[in-house]
C-alpha cells in the first residue's frame, strides 16, 4: 500500500513576503504588477481574499474592489530561493520528491516506517519551524486522491487565515471520500465539462463513477473512460523524480502598446540574452526559437524556426527571432505582449567557460537594470549592443 503526501505552499509569495516584513500579516496585500502597467496578481493574501481578489485577477480590478489594497512587487529570485530550501527539506524526508510548481510537490513515503500522517503533520511543522511558512498537506494512497485531499483540507478551513490544513484519506476510503464532491474536483473536468455533465445529470464524482458503462466514453471519448477510472479513485501513477525542462521563455506586457518596430527589436533581443542567459546556467541548449506576439484585442500570434544544431547563444537566439518579427509584424499594428522562448532542449554539448555562465555582479547588474526599466521606463538604461 502506497503511501503519498501532497504538499501545497499556502499564498506561497505574500507568506514570503510577510516573513520579510511582518507588519504586512493581518492587511490585504497582493503580489504582482501595478494596475497602471496592466499588472496581475500573482498572489493574495488571506486578508484581501475576503474582497474577492484571487490570483490572475487584473491589479487594476483589485484595486477598485479593495482601494487600501497594499502591492508588493514579486521578487521571483528570492521565491526561487526559498523553495529550493523547502524542496530539501522534503528530500530529506524521501528521495521520492516530485516538485510541480514552485510550491507544490508530492512525495512517496511508502519505504518510511511511520505512518503518512505522523510524516505529515512533522512535515508541516517543521517547515513551519524552520522556514516560517504555512502549508496544507493531502494523504492517501496515490496522487490523485492526495492532491483532491489537499484542496478540501484547504477549503475546509475558514479562519480567514492561512489554512495549514492536513486531510488523510485512508487506505480503502478513496470512494467513501470523493463521491460526494462535485464533479469540478476531479482532475480533467473543467467549467465546459462540467456544464455538459449537468445535463446527463451528473452533479458529483460519485454520479461519475456510477454512471452507465459506455456513456461517459460515446460522450467524451478516451477522456470519459478516464474520468470514470479517476472518479473511482484509482490512479496507478507514480511519483516521479525526474523533472524535464520543456522549454525556456521570457515574455513582456508592455504598459502601453507597442507598434514602433526599433522598440519591438530592442524589447526581443533584451529576451534573447535572458533566454540565453537561462540556458547557459542550467547547460542547456534548444533547436527551436519561438516569437509570440499579442495585439491589442488581445488575439495571440505564436510563430517559429528550427534550426539544424541547438543553440544556447543569445546572438543566435535573437537574430532569428527578429527574423520572425520583421516576417510576421504588420507596420502600424499595435503589439500587447511580445515573447521569446527555445524549447527542443537537451544537454549543451559545446565546452563551458567561465564567460559563458553570469557571475554574481552580472546578475545584480541585470537585476539593477530590469529594475531601472521597470521604473523610469526602456530607454532609461540601455546596453552598448542595443544601440542602433
């Protein structure tokens, strides 16, 4: 019998970020842009969910709905940090750690002699005690479950503060627990699903589970087979340790709209040293160079080039996509976001230097300038290269 911990950093940038200064605990606060720079929170705290703010809400809507609303901008390094710190905290409890998101992971802990819940509730604390943060935890016996677990924990609690929940689901009560949530929290159904699922009048994971033998599938294909295999509680996955690099990205929104083609060619091959950047440091390399573009009704525009050998230089990166720009860029059309990214990564196979990784003044030097610009604007600090 398998035993798996789902981990869920609670809010986990606004606890950062009141662990950095205190007197933010207690005052609605969120983290992300500011609403005049067409901003988004990334997170919220406890307080300033109780105005109906919630993440990927626009900064500026948060702020009508809350106008004392405190904004803290992200520090994404230092969230990077801690979450390494909490990711070896886990990897000391199980060398089966499968981190999904920068604070989300589960663990296998079936070789551990205690019990899940013991190991859970040690857990919880002891990031409590060693990095000041809260966090809910789901068990069960697979990931599926545990995961579900962690978000009915999580809503069970209405303290108005952080939820610090724990939910065991035990061993041969998986059906017992999901059958009367709504269809909505089993993986794979979404809003669309969920209506049409309605109106076969199917309403929990239960009615999933129940449902005729070939319905779900002549409605919905492999999907509906599935669905009824998870809303039945089984899910054979296993924890893996392995995390792949997909791809590596950079993307601006500009503040205002952009059409001016110098602007766009500057803003893209700034994306391409941080892109190559990025690459450099974790050794890799990719043969595939994207440029995404969105106009300003917001349709999106993704286009790109393979090359015949992987890349990790920011020179290549940025000549090719500026290719893609000048190619697919109409003169005079207005451009709300602009990207580059390079995915078909593997391992970089040409000989490091000591130029080709960023040195510590390097990157304090990118972080002052990208602070720079954020504030006084693009043209306030610009680098010899970029210069017509």
């Amino acid at each position: 019998m398998r035993k798996i911990i789902h981990i869920d950093l609670d809010a986990f940038f606004c606890a950062v970020e009141e662990g950095r200064n205190p007197a933010l605990r207690g005052v609605p606060f969120a983290v992300g842009g500011r609403p005049e720079s067409r901003g988004v929170v990334a997170s919220c705290s406890y307080a300033a969910r109780r105005y109906g703010i919630h993440s990927a809400m626009p900064m500026s809507q948060a702020v009508k709905r809350c106008p004392s609303l405190v904004i803290v901008p992200a520090n994404h390094r230092i969230y990077d940090e801690v979450s390494q710190q909490v990711m070896a905290i886990l990897h000391d409890l199980s060398e089966r750690v499968e981190q999904i998101s920068i604070d989300e992971a589960f663990l296998d802990v079936s070789a551990r002699p205690e019990s899940a819940p013991d190991l859970a509730a040690q857990l919880q604390a002891r990031i409590c005690r060693e990095r000041g943060l809260p966090c809910s935890l789901g068990v069960a016996t697979n990931k599926l479950v545990a995961k579900i677990a962690t978000d009915v924990g999580k809503a069970a609690v209405h303290s108005g503060d952080y939820p610090n929940a724990i939910q065991i689901v035990p061993p041969g009560e998986e059906r017992i627990f999901l059958d009367p949530l709504p269809t909505r929290a089993l993986w794979g159904v979404g809003p669309k699903t969920a209506e049409k699922l309605a109106e076969l009048g199917i309403h929990t994971i239960g009615d999933i589970a129940r449902s005729a033998p070939g319905l779900l599938e002549s409605r919905f294909g492999k999907n509906g087979r599935d669905l009824v295999i998870r809303a039945q509680g089984i899910d054979p996955r296993e924890v893996e340790t392995d995390c792949e690099t997909k791809s590596i990205s950079q993307e601006t929104t500009f503040a205002v709209d952009v059409r001016d083609d110098a602007h766009l060619r500057r803003t893209v091959h700034e994306q391409a040293e941080e892109v190559g950047r990025r690459l450099r440091r974790e050794r890799l390399a990719g043969v595939t160079i994207k440029l995404k573009l969105r106009w300003s009704d917001f349709t999106t525009l993704t286009r790109q080039t393979t090359l015949d050998h992987p890349t990790d230089r920011a020179d290549e990166i940025g000549r090719v996509a500026e290719h893609l720009l000048a190619e697919h860029h109409p003169p005079g059309r207005d451009v709300r976001l602009i990207g580059v990214a390079v995915s078909g990564l593997g391992p970089s196979v040409r000989q490091m230097t000591l130029f080709d990784l960023p040195s510590p003044k390097e990157e304090k030097l990118d972080e002052i300038v990208r602070s720079l610009r954020k504030r006084f604007g693009d043209d306030a600090v610009r680098r010899g290269s970029e210069l017509e």
